[in-house]
C-alpha cells in the first residue's frame, strides 16, 4: 500500500491489482474526511495512513459512488471510528441493494442499510449541495446515477472517483459506464467550470491542468465512436448483401 502527498492537506493511499485503486485522506480542520474506502483488503492500510497523518480522528466518509471498489473498505473503517458516512442521495438506492445499477441485471448490497446518509443539499441553492469540511460536492452523474466528484477549493484539487479513468498519465472515459454520453458531459462540463489545477483519479495517477486537455479528449472520444459506428455501418451492410445473394 503506498501513500503519496498530492497537496498540502491531502495525501492519496493507493494499491496496484493490474490497475491502482487509490482514496485520499484530506486533514481537515476538525479531523480528517477520508473520500471513498477502496476494496476490503486496503482497510488496515487506509487506517494506519490517518494515523499517521497526525491531524486528528477521522471525522466523516464521503463517498464518490456505490461500486464495490470504492465503498468495500468501509465496514472495516466503521469498526474503528464511528463517523457519519455521505453518498449522493441518488446512488443509495443502488448502493444498498435496492435497485440494481443500469448496466447489470440484478441489484446487490454493497452496502448495510441503516449506514449512507445522503450528501445534504446547500440551503436555498437549486440541487447545490452542501460544502463538507473543505470539500466541495458535485453531481456527475452517468459512470453511475449518483456519481459524485470533491473539489478542494483551497488547494485547487479535484478528488474526481470514476469521472475519468487513467491509462499511461493521460484520462480516458471511465470502464464499466452504462451511459457514457452522460459521463462525458458531465466530465467535461465539471472540469471546464472549475479549471482545477489538478485531478486526481481513483484507477489513475494525476493530471496537471486537465481542463486544458478537454478539447483533445473530447476530439479523441468522438473520433473513436464515428469509428466505431463506421465499422459496424460496413459490417451491417455486408451483411445484407450476403443475405440478398442467398
Ligand atoms: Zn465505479
Ligand atoms: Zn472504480
């Protein structure tokens, strides 16, 4: 398990299983907010990390989303302090069994009802919601219904989950996404509007000034789909006149 210093205040704590997994630990005024808890297995190392960052107890869980590598540490974490764990009001259904996420067919219980509570809107904003210690939440929905991004304001770091996944220090759409036109709208919509300094990703490693390089990725994405639906255009048409011919 390695821990790195990403800012200041925030240190990533990370592991490599064919692809990384990372969670950031953020020193808090008050304590620490730990943002996602990674696999089961990364529990004990996450743990030790906040101990050693020596800025206080662990304060609160904010989640980005349900998917099991992002909330599997968290029963482990609980046993140990006993804070307040936040997830989009969206995704709870999802993450506790209820529904089962758009791309697969049946639902399952990542987590224990009686645990998520939802991320609190912002008072008399339309659909805001509300600042978490020196995180700021913000709705992406599309790699799942209630996909959430932290934004630290201070130190210009966005704390982006799946938003993007990572592939040789550059972003790529994000694997396993039910509705990728969504993502990327959200994705590059998030990043153009905060202009972060950096972006930090849980299967991924940082990158500098990414709304610099929405432009490329987004020419990319689409350059790729045109591709694709020429290829399956071609595949369709030969085909038919195969059918036609016998
Ligand atoms: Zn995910
Ligand atoms: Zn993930």
């Amino acid at each position: 398990m390695g821990v790195k210093l990403i800012t200041e205040s925030i240190r990533s704590v990370g592991v490599w299983v064919g692809l990384p997994i990372n969670v950031w630990i953020v020193a808090e005024q008050d304590g620490i907010t730990l943002v996602d808890t990674g696999m089961s297995f990364m529990s004990k190392g996450i743990i030790k990390a906040i101990q050693r960052m020596d800025a206080g107890p662990l304060k609160r869980i904010l989640l980005t989303h349900g998917h099991a590598d992002h909330v599997g540490g968290l029963q482990n974490i609980l046993r140990v302090y006993d804070v307040p764990v936040y997830m989009h009001a969206a995704e709870i259904p999802y993450a506790e069994g209820q529904l089962a996420y758009p791309d697969k067919d049946k639902a399952h219980v990542h987590v224990e009802k009686g645990i998520l509570q939802p991320l609190p809107l912002a008072s008399g904003k339309n659909k805001e919601l509300d600042v978490h210690g020196s995180l700021i939440p913000y709705w992406t929905p599309g790699h799942s219904p209630g996909h959430v991004v932290y934004f630290h304001r201070g130190e210009n770091a966005l704390l982006a989950g799946d938003l993007f996944n990572g592939k040789r220090g550059k972003l790529i759409p994000p694997r396993f996404t039910p509705d990728p036109e969504l993502a990327m709208r959200s994705a590059f919509g998030i990043v153009r509007e905060l202009d972060p300094e950096r972006i930090e990703v849980c299967h991924g490693s940082t990158v500098y000034r990414p709304a610099g390089k929405m432009d490329d990725l987004e020419a990319e994405i689409r350059q790729a789909r045109e591709l694709e639906a020429k290829l399956k255009a071609r595949k369709e048409a030969k085909a038919k006149a195969k059918r036609s011919k016998a």
